[in-house]
C-alpha cells in the first residue's frame, strides 16, 4: 500500500531539484541526471511523475506561477480592490523575496531563452513566456527604462 502524501512530496522534491538546476546550470544543461542526483532519487521517477524532462520542467513553471498567484491573491484580498490597489499588488507579488531569488530568475530567464527560439512550443509554453513577458516588463525599474529611452547622447557619464 502506497504511503500516503510521499508522491506529493517527491514530486516537489524534484520541481526544487530543477530549478536548484536550471539556476547553477542553465536550462541547456540541466539534464534528468542533474536533477534526479539533486532530489537524490532515480532517473525513472522523473519519467513516472512527469512523462520526462519537458513535463518536469513545465511543472517547475507552474510552480512559480501559482507561487506568483498565491502572492498576489493574499495582496489583493486584504486591499480596497480599487485598480491603484490591484496595480500596487501585482507589483508587490511579482518583487517577493521569493520571486526576485537566484531560482526563479535564473528559472524564468531561462525559459524565456529558450523559447524564444523553439517555435515548437507547447501551449503551456507560450502562455507563460507572455506572462512572463509582462511581468519583467514591469519589473525593470523606471530609472533603467528612461535611461534606456534617452539618445545616447543625452545619457549622463557612467
């Protein structure tokens, strides 16, 4: 009889396993072999879980954004909902400790990388690089931006 909440548990091991990965190695080489040597198991369960590399590392991207999700829902419940307040939340959930770590970055970045360049993507994919397209959008700071809307000439000295 299978022991129960160990599958739950595994599987989250793995998820932090890759993107512990991702952020040291790189998405191109983060392999099944780094991650399941990381979470400690074998190869075969990261097929058994997830159906492979691909899957796991599409569930390590569902797992930052239901992480962003959770932020922002717990901001947005104890605020008036007026639309300066559900700005002011979506800009504090994605400038959490949790999202602005080496191991959601590097995660995101990553992906974003690479599927820039993979015009197969799946659906999943695509949805998410949107999102994140948006949210980094609003993460570069005003002062970065207006610097880099300036000619250069108009630029202050380093």
């Amino acid at each position: 009889m299978p022991i129960v909440g160990v599958k739950d548990t595994r599987k989250q091991q793995l998820i932090q396993a890759t993107l512990e990965s991702i952020a040291e190695l790189g998405l191109q080489n983060t392999t099944i072999i780094t991650i399941s040597r990381r979470a400690g198991m074998s190869s075969g369960i990261i097929s058994h879980y997830f159906g492979g590399k691909q899957g796991l590392i599409e569930a390590a991207l569902r797992y930052l954004l239901e992480q962003l999700g959770q932020d922002f829902r717990a901001r947005i419940k104890s605020s008036d909902s007026s639309p300066e307040q559900r700005l002011t939340s979506i800009i504090e959930a994605n400038f959490t400790d949790f999202q602005r770590s080496d191991l959601a970055a590097r995660t995101w970045l990553s992906f974003w990388a690479r599927s820039m360049h993979e015009p197969g993507s799946s659906a999943c994919s695509r949805s998410t690089m949107h999102v994140f397209t948006v949210i980094y959008a609003m993460r570069l700071p005003c002062d970065y931006r207006n610097k880099l809307r300036q000619k250069p000439h108009d630029r202050p000295p380093p």
